[in-house]
C-alpha cells in the first residue's frame, strides 16, 4: 500500500490528494495544512474582506471533515511541516504544540506563493497588510474597520481588486504603482490606460510611475512615503507581488528553475525521486515561448495538483502541457481579460510583434443592452502567428473572449485561422462580425 | 479594369461587393439586391416584429446610399435578376418594370436562402406567415396584430425565438415540431429536453412528435390540423426551415453539391469559370467530418464573401477552410448554443461516440449572481477526439462557451487537449474548476 503525503491543502494539494485516492482506493493519502481551512479559494478574499461574500468560511469547497468521510483523505490541519527528509522519506511535522515524523512513499510539495514584502524602512508597522489565506479575512475586515483612508501599494490583480472593495466599503483609496500603469505584469500600456480611467472615474487616487519609499508611523503606519511625495494613511494593503514558497521544497533537495520556483517536468516531478510539486510553488512552461516562466493561479495549480496525484500512484499517466497565461480579474463592472504574450513581453523576448487594438460591442447593433468592448491582439510579424490577446470591457464576457483566445493561442493559430474559426453569433449575443474576429482583420493589415 | 457584379446584397454579398473594392480601388463593382435594404440582417426580424428592435430598418448596417458613397459600389436596389448568361457574361435584370443587359468579369451569387414551405393542404391560405427579408417586417407585424393565438410551425431556431416574441406580444402560442424534440437540428434530445422545459414553463403550448398534416380556413387559415388533432389558430408562422436560393446559380450553369446547395471549392469558386457563390445558396465543408454540408448562418456568410469578393479581384488569395456548425439561440434568458457534431449526428456518420451531460455553475460557489449551466460535450470514442458541445443556460456566456468549444473542435482536440487548456478564472466569471474543464473531466471517464 502506497502512502501519499500532500503538503498544502490548497487548489494544488487538495486536488492532488483528491486524484491519488480517486485513481488508488488502496492508497493511503495524508494532507497536512498549516491552516484551518481545506479546498480554499484565496482569490475570493477581496470579496469576502468587502462583505460580498457574507464569510471567509463560505470560501472552502470542502471542509476537513467532508474530506475526511467522503473521500477518504486524512486531513492534519493547523499542522505545520518543519522538516522533509528525502533519503528516509519522512516529514517532520509539528501540531499542538507536539512534533511528530510521518514516513510517506510519495510526496507532493503544494505550498503555494507567499506575498511579496519589499524591504522599505517601516514595512514591520502595524497596519500594513498583506493578503494570503482565507482564514485571515475577519483579523483583515478588523484592521480596515475604521480606516478612513487606505493606500493600496501595488496596481496588479490584487490591488485592483482591493481597490473596487476598499471603495465600496467607504474608503478613500490611494493606490500606488510604480511602473507607470496598472497591472503591468499583464496589460499593455493602452490597454491598462483603460482600466486606470474607469479607477480614477470611481474614486480611486491613483499614483502610478510613484514607488513607495518608506512606511513611517509610532507604532502604527499613518504615512506612505514616495519618491514624489508624502500620504497620510489610516492602513495600508501591501500587494506588490507574490513569490513561491520554496522553503520545504529546498529541504528535500528539489532543484529551483531559473523563475525561482520548484523545477518540474511535465510529469509535476521535482528532481528529487518520489518528490512531486504543483500549484504556485512550482514552475511552468509557457505553450507560447517553451521557456520557463511563473504564472501562480488556481485553475493551473488545480490542474498540476490532478497531474501530481495521479502520477504519485499511477506513475506518469497524465503530463500537464504548460499555460498561455491566460488570466482575469475586474474593477466594479469593468471586466479584465487577457492570454498569451503582450506586446511588451514579445518584443521583451525578441519577438517582433505587431498588434491591433479595436473597439467593438457585445451585440448586434440594433439590440438593445450592449457594451463597448476593446480587443487587443498581438500577432508575430513574420510568420503572423498569434502571440496573445487583452480584452476589457464591462459585461463578463470578456473573460470568455480570452478563453477562445487562449484555445487559439496554445493551437499555434496565425491571424488568419481566428479570423475563420467558426465563432457563433444571435443578435442578443455577438455582432455578426464577433470583435474577436474584427480585431483579426484589422491585424491583418488588409490581408483578410 | 475588372467589372465584379455581386447578386444579392445581404451578408455575403455585402462583404463580397466590399471586399472587392477595397482590394482594387480600380474595379468597378455593382452589387444587385431585389430589396430595398442592403447589409441587413434577417436574424434580427423576431426581435423587430416583437418591438424591441424598433424598426425593421435598423436592421440593416449600411443604407444602399452610404455603401454608394463611402465605398464606391453601385447599389441597384429593387432589381431582380431574371437570368444570367456565364458564356457572354452578362445578367439581365429587371428594375422599375424594365429590363436591361449588365456586362460582368466576375459574378459573385450570393442569393441566400429562402423558407421551406412544405406541400401542405392548405399552405397557399392568407395568414400562413414565412419570414425572409427585413423588409417583411411591417407586414408581419400587421399580420399579428390582432391574433390571439398564433400557431408556430417549427421548433428549429426560428420557431424558438418567435414563440418568445409571440409570448411578449400577448399571444397563445402553440409550437408544432414533427420530431419529439425541439431544435432537432442543433441539440440532442437530453439538451433539447431543457430547452423544453423551459418554453412550457412560459406558457408555449408544446406539442412535439406532432406533425401537421393541413392548414384550414376559407380564405384565411383558422385551424391547423395534425396527426393527432385540430386546432384554432388566428395565424401561422412556419418556419420548418429553409433551402438555398439556387435558381439563378443553376441558371449560370454552376453544379449542385450532393445537400443542393452550390458546390464551391475552398476559393468560393463555383463550378462555373469566373463564377463565385457565398453565403447561405453555398455548401460548405464540415472541419470535423471533411464533408459537405448545408449549414446557412451569416457569420460563415460573411466570412466566404469577404473570400469570394477579394478572390474575384486578386485571384485565390483566400481560402475558407469550412465550418464546425457553431449555433446559438435565446428563448427569453435561456441561451443554448452548440458546436461540431451532436451525438446523434455522431452516431448518424457511423462515429462510435461518447458523451457527458453536466451540471455546473457560471461563478465561483460563493459568489453571488451565479446561474446554472447544463454542458454536453461528445467524443470519438476510439480516439477521445472531440466532436462537440452543446450549452444551454440562463447567461448569455453560454454562447461564449460554444465558440471555446469551436476553436477546440476545429483545431482537432482530443477531450485532453480541452481538459488542460489554458481556461481563465477569477470568482465572478467562472469556477476555479470552469464548466467545459469539468465536462473534459467527466466525458474522460476516469482518465482526467
């Protein structure tokens, strides 16, 4: 009988435990989680800490206990692992106060990404925030209860996002990036110029091109300081990035990739024998590029996690093909989608790209209820392979337009196959000509 | 300098006339429609007779004058062409009562697609409705004015949408399909059975597996008769499908494809030299089967007469590799959209299939505002190939969900490839674990 240890009960680690015993009803199957809850999902907690969601609890698809009886898992929570011996295959873990060796066959490392803290005189402050597991969610609603004003450093998903919620809690919001637009990791500048207006049209002060330089405050911040100015400040969210948590991964010996994440194979299998990584703790491959890069979200980590389990106990059955990087997030009804490379990272990797930006709308144009659309593509210049795509707009459906881009993008489609792909269309639903579509025509620089 | 004479000036031939003259400013290019709309859209006629398009003349893009103006192409509206001679190369027409002789390089037959109307006693009566052309709009408008209750004839798309609009209009509508489900064309019955559920729920009175043998009434209908009883009705819409426009195209000399419709190769080249057709009077290619097939929607449309217009002036620079039958429908908020082969066509080409039918959400589990989603994929069983996909759901991001799956079946996924596509995620606009993922999952029957 084969004993499977999972290390994280997170996207990765919980579907990595749920594989291994769904493919090996023998299996033993052990899943330690430092915190309290199972299953969660960490990018729900912008909307729990804005009371959209009425508990952090509801953010856990599975408690402990469910994973207990119905899936036959053991689950340790509130059990941290201190040591991982990969010779003798055991972790140290330690729960209650007491330490305790658990000896496993196959082990999946599932840690995830930790945030990101900058080293800037005062950061240590009270009231400067960071955000990673569910369960902080009441100690984080707790700090930002009577804020009046609340700096958010960091314009990236996090920040957007807890941006629309500290909004509409009643805070004055003042967020700070220091590359000179929002989300800089994913949008192009004229896409991100989109978004950055329908912040500052709902309130939000925002410093962009402005690094914060230093927190000052007693005990408790009350000032950002930047490089252009000074901020009174009741709280700060501290959202400048994230990184792997590596730390167990080193213990065992596993070798790190060049993004500074655990290296994996496609198989999810480190380079230590029977030691498995998956989900934000490990790297990926980009379907676009072949290289290495770190992309750390859930659907990826679910994924990997399936991948880690079933190999665990079936050995090499399934592979995980890498990512295109598609990713989405939102500001109050202003939807942000995007796949593939921009075209700032194509031409960072020396790929000539050129690209196409349209304004389109969600339906025909004699229905009623339709929203402005802008698509952005980007194609390579030479061959006209498609390179990636960004979509904003306020109706939901911009996510959906990045997945058929994402489709588009890992077939290795040029300009051209989008522009036939058979994209349906009813007034209520699409223009007869879909603004994907479009965009590929005006890409195509008269071709189509 | 190339004279390119386009017949009919509806989606194809729009985009035919259009094509043509933006890639040689130098071509002369007159675009021929019996109408007075050009660039219209008859999908969008339910929603004009039912009064949320105000005007049936909103359905049209472009006026013949701004096509005239601002593109340069002679528009002769209200001309129908009686014949046409591809040894001379001429078409005669027919405007204001006389008849003239029009000269023609290239000719480009787009003359679309028309009502079946079945040889039915009695289908000759006043108040049997068929719907075509934008421009028929006011007169079925006044046609169901006063009637209290309208028999629809025909649950494929048309029959759907109008017994929404019918149901708006105040009317009693009853729905007559011969097959025992609706949309017998598009959906398998599983699928279908939802859709169902839904037009009884408000208020169409269905009858399925119940074909109509007889309209009666002196001079206008009053009863429609079937196999299995009679029926009062104050007036009729039949819409039991629709045959390409063939005539002119038979007269030009060009062969018929084995479905009736023009036979054309990849360049919209018909078999006659010097002869185009596009859109709806064409047969196109199904990508899955390599087949022919006759499947008339105005994306496709669009996109064969931006070939055959720009192939018609440059010479085969385009191709159009074909169609995967990407659908979508609405009856009020129930959106229902399909992709590839459902499985009974499947099982119908002798494609031992498999199929998943599941039930999921539109957003994470604790996000409020979340719909339900019934996704059906089909696969080849042998290879796990996918065929394809049908959605129905009270969000119109199921349409969205089919052109993933297009993209998907068209570039030849196995139900793996879906499963480990690069699908985006944040809590508002998908599941951690997306709809199609866990649909991949179910249909690998353990595999994933």
């Amino acid at each position: 009988m084969v004993r499977v240890v999972v290390i994280g009960g997170g996207a990765a680690g919980a579907s990595a435990a749920a594989r291994a015993r769904r493919l090996d009803p023998n299996a033993e199957v052990i899943l330690i989680e430092r915190g309290s809850m199972i299953t969660h999902a960490p990018c729900g907690m912008p909307y729990a800490i804005g009371g959209i969601v009425r508990s952090h609890e509801e953010l856990q698809t599975y408690t402990p206990e469910e994973f207990e009886k119905e899936r036959n898992i053991k689950v340790l929570i509130r059990t941290e692992v201190v040591d991982i011996d990969a010779e003798k295959k055991t972790v140290t873990v330690r729960r209650g106060g007491a330490q305790e060796t658990i000896i496993w066959d196959k082990l999946v490392i599932a840690t995830g990404a930790k945030p990101l803290v900058p080293r800037i005189a005062g950061v240590e402050l009270k009231g400067i925030l960071t955000m990673r597991h569910p369960d902080e969610v009441p100690t984080l609603k707790g700090h930002l209860e009577k804020a009046k004003t609340v700096a958010v450093v960091g314009g990236g998903y996090i920040g957007v996002e807890m941006a629309e919620v500290l909004l509409e809690l009643g805070k004055k919001v003042l967020l700070f990036e220091q590359f000179d637009q929002v989300l800089p990791g994913a949008l192009d500048a004229d896409v991100a110029a989109l978004v950055a207006d329908e912040m500052r049209t709902k309130g939000v002060e925002l410093h962009l091109g402005e690094k914060v330089v230093e927190f000052r405050g007693a005990e408790h911040v009350n000032k950002v300081v930047t490089e252009k100015g000074e901020y009174q400040v009741d709280e700060v969210v501290l959202a400048v990035g994230v990184r792997p948590d590596v730390d167990l991964a080193v213990r065992a010996g596993a070798k790190l990739g060049e993004t500074g994440a655990v290296y994996v194979n496609e198989y999810m299998e480190t380079t230590v024998p029977d030691v498995y990584a998956a989900g934000d703790v490990a790297e990926k491959v980009h379907r676009v590029t072949g290289k290495r890069v770190w992309i750390p979200l859930a659907p990826t980590a679910n994924k990997e996690g399936q991948v880690a389990g079933g190999n665990a106990v079936r050995g090499r059955v399934l592979k995980f093909p890498g990512v295109v990087g598609t990713a989405v997030t939102k500001f109050y009804n202003l939807y942000i989608a995007r796949t593939g490379l921009s075209e700032k990272e194509a031409n960072a990797l020396g790929l000539k790209a050129q690209s196409a930006l349209i304004k389109a709308r969600t339906k025909a144009h004699y229905m009623p209820g339709a929203e402005t659309v802008h698509v952005k593509l980007i194609a390579e210049e030479s061959t006209g392979r498609l390179l990636g795509g960004q979509i904003v707009g306020k109706s939901s459906v911009v996510a959906a337009y990045a997945d058929i881009l994402a489709v588009a993008v890992q077939s290795g489609y040029a300009v051209s196959d989008l522009f036939f792909s058979d994209i349906g269309y009813m007034p209520d639903t699409a223009p007869v000509w879909h603004p994907l579509i479009v965009a590929a025509r005006v890409l195509s620089r008269g071709k189509l």
